[in-house]
C-alpha cells in the first residue's frame, strides 16, 4: 500500500512538473510577443521602420524561410509588373523592375506560353483570322443578303464584343482591312447580277439592291462602332458609314448609273469607265411609260442616287425635281404660261393612253 501511495505521489508529481512546464513556456511566448509588440511600437515612433518591414526571425526558424519571403515578394511584384506593362502595351514585361534586378532577375516563372496568354488575355493574329474574323464574316454576310423584315438569328451582343475586344488587342487596322474587302466583293457580285437582268426587271432589281444594301448598314455600323470611334474617326479622319456609302456608289451606283440616266446631261465625273448597258435611260423612259414600274420604286431610286451624288442631279433636273424639292430655281411669273402648255401636253398624253378625264 505504502508502495502504491507513493507511486500516485510520484504520477501527481509528474502532472505538477508538466503544469509547470506549460506555465512557464507560456510566461516565455508572452514575454516575447510583448518584446517584439515594444520593438514595434519603438521603430514606429523612432521613424527606423515602418510598416511592411519583415519581421527578424525567430531563434528556432531557419534562415532559408526568410529567403523564400523575400523570393516570393520579389517573384510577386515582378508579375505585377508584367500584368502592368503588357495592359499598357510597353511590351517590356520580361524585364526586371528597376531597382530589384538582382532578385528579380534570379527568379524563374516558369510560366508556359499558354499560361502567360491566358493570364494577360491575349488575342494574337492567328486567335484573330481563326476565331474571331469568321464570327464577323459570317454575321456580315447574313446582313447583307438578308430581306426587309427577315430574323437574322445572330447575337449582336456577341458581334459587339468580338469588335471590342479586337480593338482593345490592336486588330482595328485587320478588321478594317477585312471589312472593306468583304463588302467590296459582295457589291461587285451584286453588279454582276444587274447586269445580267433584263430591262423589265432591271430598275426593280436596282431598287432591291440598294435598298437591301442601305438595311444592312443600319445593323452593320452599330456592330463596328467600337473601331469607327477609336480607329477610323481618329486615325483615317473618316467615318464608316461614309466609307461603306462611298463602296456602293463606286461599285454598283456608276457602273450602272448611264443605264438609268441619259448620258452626256452635265458634267459628271466618274471613278471608273462606264458602257451603258442599254441604248435609253431606263428611268426616262418608265417615266414615260405609266404604270412600268411603281411609283414608290422611282422615288426610292431617285432619292437614292442623289443620296449618293448630289451631282448626278445635272443628268436629269426634271427628274429629280418630282421626287426632290429645291432642285429646280423657283418659279417666275413670266414663265406661268408654259408651266399650263407642259400640263395640257401631259393630260393630252394621258387620254391618248386610254386614261379618262
């Protein structure tokens, strides 16, 4: 028994040596945390340090650790860097930042190319002609061709997006580039078919692709107003609407317009040698003609040519005058009398046409 006793006394000797371990290593870290909290408020107020200082190590905590700090700062403020600079278009982002080249210069990122172009979200020429051009082309073309009233079933908010990004990648130039080209051969397709159309179908078929052709452009320049803004306005010191306007005139409007127009009325000139594909003014004669084609499609024609030329109004004053005002000097008094011969000449015509008073 006595052995027994003397055993738990030495067990509750054990325990009483273990608190008082615990005790004084906790006294200990309390001592050094206010050490280190007075060593702390002593470098604020004695302007050595200040904050963001590392902390000296501790007696247990190898040196290596504070090297691996100091590497993983450096490391960090380098891809800082980097990000910076390539938002910025420096194009320095492989250089070490000034005043930490020995650090700097000793870490390695080891950062693929993948990873670096996903990390600063390039959009190189190839991501350009393989991914985003045709996204672009595709929903051109669909515009282009469509009819009034059609559902296109393309996301202009993805188009929209595929043009900001392209100009914010410096792309504006391509996509430019790109864009004149594609509408350029679609008009000289478009004049191909005029061609080909017969004079009772002709004038209708021009109506059509002029107005098909101005619908587009009503979706087309919204979608590329991010590059006429930042690209075409302020470096070319133009306007895309002007430029695609100025396509249709010279690829469709003038190698066409001696068919509608009499030739030789005027002094016009024009960007390309034209052959009139037929011997009369087509628009002349279904002036002419009643009932040849709508009088709706004639106005729609006229206003169109004189959108595109105004000077185009010297080919036929007359013609114009019916659908445009002011474009004939105002009427005089002494010239009453032969404004009532041309309307008595007109009716004459009618009634001779079968048409009734």
């Amino acid at each position: 028994m006595e052995e027994e006793s003397m055993e738990e006394e030495g067990g509750g000797g054990g325990g009483g040596g273990s608190i008082s371990s615990s005790s004084s290593s906790y006294e200990a870290f309390m001592d050094d945390q206010n050490h280190n909290n007075w060593e702390v408020a002593a470098a604020g107020a004695g302007g050595r340090a200040g904050y963001g200082q590392p902390r000296p190590l501790s007696p247990g905590e190898p040196r290596s650790a504070c090297g691996q700090r100091d590497a993983l700062g450096a490391q960090e403020e380098l891809e800082i860097q980097m990000m910076s600079e390539a938002a910025h278009g420096q194009g320095k982002c492989c250089e070490p930042a000034p005043g930490k080249g020995g650090a700097a210069a000793g870490i390695n990122l080891n950062i693929n190319a993948s990873a670096s172009k996903f990390l600063m979200n390039v959009i190189t020429i190839e991501d350009y002609k393989s991914t985003y051009w045709p996204k672009l082309d595709s929903a051109i073309d669909q515009l282009l061709t469509q009819s009034p009233g059609d559902y296109i079933p393309i996301s202009y908010e993805q188009i929209y997006s595929c043009v900001y990004k392209c100009v914010c990648q410096q792309h504006s130039e391509q996509m430019y580039s790109d864009l004149i080209k594609k509408i350029t051969n679609h008009l000289e397709r478009v004049s191909k078919e005029l061609q080909a159309s017969p004079p009772d179908l002709y004038i209708e078929r021009f109506n059509i692709a002029l107005g098909q052709y101005m619908g587009a452009l009503q979706s087309i320049v919204p979608l590329f107003i991010y590059m006429n803004k930042f690209y075409i306005e302020t470096k070319l010191n133009r306007d895309l609407r002007n430029d695609l306007i100025k396509l249709f005139t010279e690829h469709v409007a003038e190698k066409h317009i001696y068919s509608l127009m009499p030739k030789g009325h005027g002094s016009v000139k024009l960007y390309c040698p034209v052959i009139p594909l037929y011997s009369k003014a087509l628009l002349l004669e279904a002036q002419t003609t009643p009932f040849w084609i709508n009088p709706s499609t004639m106005a729609n024609i006229v206003k169109g040519l004189y959108m595109l030329r105004p000077e185009w109004v010297q080919m036929a004053p007359a013609l114009f005058s019916k659908f445009i005002p002011n474009i004939l000097p105002p009427a005089v008094e002494s010239e009453l009398e032969e404004y009532a011969a041309q309307d008595q000449k007109l009716q004459q015509e009618l009634i001779q046409e079968g048409f009734s008073r």
